[in-house]
C-alpha cells in the first residue's frame, strides 16, 4: 500500500475521575493521535505519551516533532506490503518508541482494512473474549479507595490493581484485604521503591497477591531479580521491558514471573507480538497494561489481548470508566462477566467519530510527500 500522507492532532479530553500514581494526579489528558492516509483507506494510530516525561523520557511534544520532522518523512509516499516492515524503515531514529508505536501502529490497522480482515487476526491473536481488570489511581482516603473497589467490582472486572507507593501500601492492602479476602488483587509501584526497602516489600506478601508490578527503578532487570528472591509475591515488570531483548534479559536471570506488555512503550506491535512469543515459549504469563488511551489506543489494546499467552485479566476496561464520550462507535464496553467480546469487522472493529475528533482537535499537522 501506498502512504500518501500522515496527519498528527492532539485533542484534549477530561478523564471522568482523577487518575493519581506515584508520580502524580491526572484530570485530563492531551493526547496524540496519528491518521495514516493510504490508498483511499484511513488507519488510526495513538501516541500514548504523557503530558510529561515522568512514566518515560518521551512527552506529547517531543513525540509530535519525532514524528513530524523524522518518522513520517521516512514512509510518506513510499509502498509497504505490511506493518511488519516498519521497525527497520525507523532503525535510524534512536529511542521514541512511542512515536515509533503511534505510526506503526497505525499502517497496521491501515493494511487491515486494506485485506478487509480483522486487526486482531492479522496479529494472529486467537481469543474471541479476552478477560478485563482495573486499574485503580491513589485515592483521597481509604474510604473513597474501598468505594471504586466495590463499583469495579459489581461491573464484573476481574482482577483490581491498586497504586502504591511508601505510606500508601500496606495499610491499604490490608483495609483492601479485610474486606474481600478472595478477590484477584495486585498492584502497582511505578518504581516508588528502592532495594533498600526489601524488607518492608516482604510485608506485601501476607496478602496473597497476583504480582506487585515494578517496585524497583524504571529501567532496571538486575535489582529486581536480587529483591524477586526475596519475595513469594511475583513480580511483574513494566517500564524496563522496552523490547524483546529485554523481556529475554528478565526471564533468564529471573527478575520477574509475569510481563506487562504495553504496545507503545515497546515501540508498536511487531516488537509487542515478539514480546509476547518469547514470553509463551519460557512460560512466562503477560497480560496488556493501560496508558489512559482513549478509544483508539484501547482498541489496540484489545487487538493484542487476543493472542494466546494473555493470560491474566489486562488493563483495558470500558471507556466510561474514564471518559463521558469517546472517540469510537461502539464505545468498549465489558460485560457483567468481565470480558469485552471481539469484533470481526476488518481493522479494529471500531469506527472513528470523525466530527467528535474534530471538535476536540486542537492542533493539526499533515505530512505529505
């Protein structure tokens, strides 16, 4: 397929409720999203950086002008048989793999809809249902935590994860604990901790949790492995699997025994799909983790969550959950048993609300050859 032009928006929209972790609160997002113009067949990618480079190096602006000024030059006006050949055409750009994701994600879904074939077919997932948890932000009081614990709950999800960081952690996983003695629960460090507090990382497993995902420094294997030792409770990474070369590092020198694989932070869905067979081949669980996308980013999700070594129930839950309208028809939706159920239309088996997009743009810029 030919790509004609690349077109980059950033729109804004409020999250329904404040999303807090151990780096700070969110109330609303800018997000970034990419629309690839290729032969009378639009796809639809999204940039999950952050506002800031607190979860990673890379923010909205620095991937707007990467893409722009490096990314998109390299594939406008070019033919490509298949998103798989992206990865090499960016080799020269060094880091920004969520830029990366964005675009390459986007050809992705484009040659989708060009095969008129299914996103998640194309992937060579498998699952026709993939199973939904929660992820749940740091909360003004306990209180207020038990109380989205229990709406979550009632809407069927599967597993909760809960935020942590030091003074928000034992204490609420005890209160958590104390009230739903058999719920799947885990949760969620984002780096708050160092080695140094392996001990009072060992008071986490008296509560029987699935996995405490990267207690340890963003961009590290070796500690973790010291301090998994150390643990009953498994570890998960997150941010320092940034590619397959990583997950391959981790697994052999047992620094966890699960994976997040988020698409965007490892750089789009060749790399992902990689990720994921390593992982099936060493018996290593992964599950998909969750960037506050909106209904584009969370289709993607929902296309790689149907491969077969997603096993454990993955962030992507409904879109009302963070959002009073998103940018998809249908919107996600979970049902009372926890599970979203996959659409066979060709792409990600969601339109895109055009004018609703275009409502809430507020900067624009298309690259063409």
């Amino acid at each position: 397929m030919k790509i004609e032009a690349i077109t980059l928006r950033e729109i804004h929209m409020p999250l329904v409720h404040f999303f807090e972790t151990s780096f700070g609160r969110t109330y609303s997002r800018r997000i970034l999203l990419l629309t690839a113009h290729c032969d009378g067949v639009d796809g639809w990618g999204e940039c999950v950086t952050g506002e800031d480079p607190f979860y990673s190096s890379e923010w909205i602006d620095s991937s707007w002008i990467t893409i722009s000024r490096y990314l998109a030059p390299v594939v406008v006006g070019h033919l490509i048989g298949s998103g798989r050949e992206v990865p090499n055409l960016f080799g020269k750009v060094r880091g920004h793999r969520m830029a990366k994701a964005a675009l390459e994600n986007a050809l992705w879904d484009a040659e989708a809809k060009q095969k008129n074939v299914s996103l998640w077919k194309l992937l060579g997932g498998t699952r026709k249902e993939i199973a939904c948890g929660v992820s749940i932000g740091i909360q003004d009081s306990v209180e207020q935590l038990l109380e989205r614990i229990q709406t979550e709950l009632a809407a069927g999800y599967r597993r909760i994860k809960v935020k942590v960081k030091p003074g928000w952690d034992v204490n609420v996983l005890e209160k958590i604990r104390s009230g739903w003695a058999d719920i799947t629960l885990s949760c969620d460090a984002n780096s708050a901790y160092t080695l140094d507090q392996a001990e009072h990382l060992r008071g986490f497993d008296q509560f029987n949790l699935l996995m405490i995902e990267q207690p340890l420094w963003h961009d590290d294997i070796y500690y973790h492995a010291r301090l998994q030792k150390e643990l009953r409770t498994a570890i998960c990474l997150d941010e320092s699997i940034v590619n397959a070369r990583a997950a391959a590092m981790a697994i052999e020198m047992g620094a966890c025994r699960i994976i997040n694989i988020k698409v965007g932070r490892v750089g789009g869905f060749s790399e992902a799909v990689k990720i994921h067979d390593l992982c099936h081949e060493s018996k290593i669980p992964v599950w998909c983790g969750g960037m506050l996308e909106s209904g584009i980013g969370r289709a993607h999700n929902i296309a790689l969550s149907t491969l077969e070594n997603f096993r454990l129930p993955g962030d992507v839950s409904a879109s009302k959950r963070y959002w009073k309208e998103d940018v998809i028809d249908p919107e996600v939706e979970v049902s009372p048993r926890g599970l979203i159920t996959i659409s066979d239309k060709p792409g990600t088996g969601y339109l895109v609300k055009q004018d609703l997009i275009e409502k809430l743009t507020v900067r624009q810029e298309t690259i063409r050859g």
